[in-house]
C-alpha cells in the first residue's frame, strides 16, 4: 500500500510536468483513471465548434512561408486613376446644381446647428465635413445614429438641421433614427446616390449625388461614393464660408495652434528679439573688440548703427571668418562699419511672421535674421531663422 502511495504521487508530479510542456492539442492523462487516454483540450474543442457553426469559409490567407511578394502593375495602377477620374467627372457633369444651391442656403439660414450623421464610411465623411465647417466658425456636429438612438438624440432642437450621409439610402440605423429626429423638430436632409430610396421619402430635402460605379472592381467597397460625399460638403463648405465673408483673421482665430493659425496670427513683432537682446555696436568699433557681443546674442550677426538708432548695416559671423581668412593679422586694425553689409534685407514690426520666414529663404541667399526697422530706419528688434522655427512655423 505504501508502494501504492508513493507511486501515485510520483506519477501526479509526472503529469503536471507534462501539463506545462504537452502539446496545446492534448491534457496530461487523468489521475482519475489512469486509462491513458488523452483529455480532449478544451479551446480546441470550442475552436472546433466555432468551425462547425461558421460553416466552411474559403481560406482566406496562405502559409506565410509560401506568400510571394505583391506586385503594383503601374499600368493598371493608371487605369484605376483614370477610371476614378471619369467616375468623379461623371459627378460633376450629372449633379443637380438647385438642389446643391437649396441645400447650402438651407444651411446657411439655420438658426441652429447643423447635425450631420452617417454609418460606417458615410460617418468618416461626416465626421470630416462637421469639423471643416466648426473650422470656419460654422455650428456644427457629427452625431452618431447609434447613439442618437440611446440617448443622445436629446441634443437636437427645432432650429436645428440633420444631414444624413448614406450612399444607398436604406441604411438601417439612420431609418430608425427618422421618426425620432422628426419628432424634435429638425429639419432632415438626406445625401445619397441610389435613385428611388427609404431615405429620399422620409426627408424634407433630398440631395442625389450621381455615383456611376465604385472603383472597387466588385462594385462594392465605397471607393468613389465616399469621395464624391467628400467633395460635395467640402464644397458646400466653402460656399458658406464665402456667403459669410469670412476674412483670414476670422479663421486664423479658429486655428490658434499649429502651423495655421500661427502663420495667420503671428506677426514679426510676436517673435522678434528687443531691446537688450539686440546685439548692436556702432561703426567706427573695431571688430576685434565686438567679438563677445557677436558671439553672445545668438543672432549671429551685430547690428550696427548710429547714436539715433538708425540701422547702418549688419555684421555677420560669416563676414568675420571671410575677413579674418584675407586679412589675417590686419583685422585686429579694422573697424566693423569698414567691413559690414551696408544694404542688409530688413522686415517692419507689423508684417507677418511667415512672411519674414520667406524673406529670408529668398534668392540669392538665404539669411538667417533679418533686422526689423520702423518707418524712419530706426533699428527696434532683430527676427532670426531659429526663433520662427521655435515658434511653430
């Protein structure tokens, strides 16, 4: 009996070993019976179920080791940007343009905002055409059909207009969602590209955008439909933006970050350096004894000018390495107005910051700083390449 034991619970250590290194297709034998039959793994079981349930799908993808490299034909590549083309030309040239001239000035005349929804790829064109409107200072938001359904459908209003994106108009969710946008009052507007659709009978406007084929050779993946939504409510978009007037200053406030709204609103004077961190000297200093103030402003340059402040010319480090190569020993004798640049480029306070960025990028050569002068030639500030790089732009 103790034999027994002792054997027992070797062979339990002896399977659990072989519990951690077994095949995932098979259990360790069970200490139960010690029959030596294998234990049916469970997630090959369910595995295996799932497979029952799915019925025989097509192998959709190859042993790896077998895959071939993909190759681009360049010639059907063209083709397919031909074929795009003439289905996107097929769209202009068939677009009703009333109902694009009612469908702007309804959204230029609401009062409210101007909700636009959509499924799947529709909703990525929405999404995009809500915020290229809120960019121009439009009112409006992307609300998901889904959600309208749960909840969020409080958010509309009477005043308000819903646009509903849908390619073949008998898209399920935005059906559903008709009755309810109806009850709070909005206004419908549906966009779609089937003739005949749920849709187009459950709006107060219709707007039909002609759509030829997709370009997906099955016809069915939204390669084009997608891209002519796009068109129409970016142009739409614009449309708007002209009714309103809108100037640049007006946008540049919508886009206070990033490159954009930086090259709208910043001027020279937001970025340029003053006062004490003007590196200035006078010319009849000599050169040797302005090396510090050369060196210690980070402009890579001195300015100089007279004892009203008027700009003389400019001195740059690159001058004092030219100078010093053909002078050599004599520059210790030369004086910095002798040797500078007397008709330096120069920039005013008020003009853009980018346009300073493109000032100094101009032909011949491009510069580094650019001095920046009032109306009288008076020296008030200094623009570098580095501080406009660290501004953003």
């Amino acid at each position: 009996m103790y034999i027994s034991c002792a054997a027992y619970f070797f062979f339990l250590r002896a399977t659990a070993f072989e519990c951690n290194y077994s095949s995932v297709h098979t259990l360790p034998y069970s200490p139960e019976t010690f029959s030596g039959e294998p234990i049916a793994d469970p997630i090959v079981s369910v595995k295996q179920e799932i497979r029952n349930k799915m019925g025989s799908l097509p192998q959709l993808y190859s042993d790896p080791s077998e895959k071939q490299a993909d190759l681009i034909d360049p010639i059907k590549l063209k083709t397919l940007f031909n074929s795009q083309q003439k289905y996107l030309n097929n769209f202009f040239d068939k677009l009703d343009l009333s109902q694009a001239h009612v469908f702007t000035q309804t959204l230029l005349n609401s009062t409210g905002t101007i909700f636009i929804t959509g499924v799947g790829k529709s909703g990525f064109v929405s999404k995009n055409i809500s915020q290229t409107l809120v960019s121009l200072g439009i009112k409006s938001q992307f609300l998901s059909p889904v959600d309208a359904l749960h909840g969020d459908i409080g958010i509309l209003n009477s005043n308000d207009v819903l646009v509903m994106f849908s390619k073949s108009g008998n898209t399920e969710e935005l059906i559903r969602l008709v009755p309810c946008a109806r009850a709070k009052g909005a206004f419908l507007i549906s966009v779609t590209s089937v003739e005949g659709n749920a849709l187009m009978g459950m709006s107060d406007l219709n707007v039909h955008l002609p759509l030829e084929r997709e370009l997906c050779p099955f016809d069915l993946a939204p390669t084009t439909s997608t891209a002519i939504q796009m068109v129409f409510g970016c142009t739409v978009a614009i449309a708007m933006m002209d009714a309103k007037n809108l100037t640049k200053e007006g946008y540049a406030a919508n886009h206070p970050a990033g490159r954009i709204g930086k090259s709208l609103i910043f001027k020279v004077r937001d970025v340029m350096k003053k006062q004490d961190e003007l590196p200035v000297c006078h010319e009849g200093d000599l050169i040797m004894d302005q090396l510090v103030e050369l060196t210690s402003k980070g402009c890579g340059c001195l300015l100089v000018i007279d004892d009203d402040y008027h700009l003389i010319g400019t001195f740059t480090d690159g001058d004092l390495r030219r100078t010093l190569k053909a002078s050599k020993e004599g520059i210790f004798k030369l004086t910095v107005g002798e040797m500078c640049n007397r008709n330096p480029r120069t920039i005013s306070a008020e003009r853009m910051a980018v346009e300073a960025m493109k000032k100094m990028e101009a032909p011949p050569s491009p510069v580094q700083f650019l001095p920046v002068i009032d109306e009288d030639n008076k020296l008030i500030g200094i623009v570098t390449l580095h501080g406009l790089v660290s501004a953003g732009l």
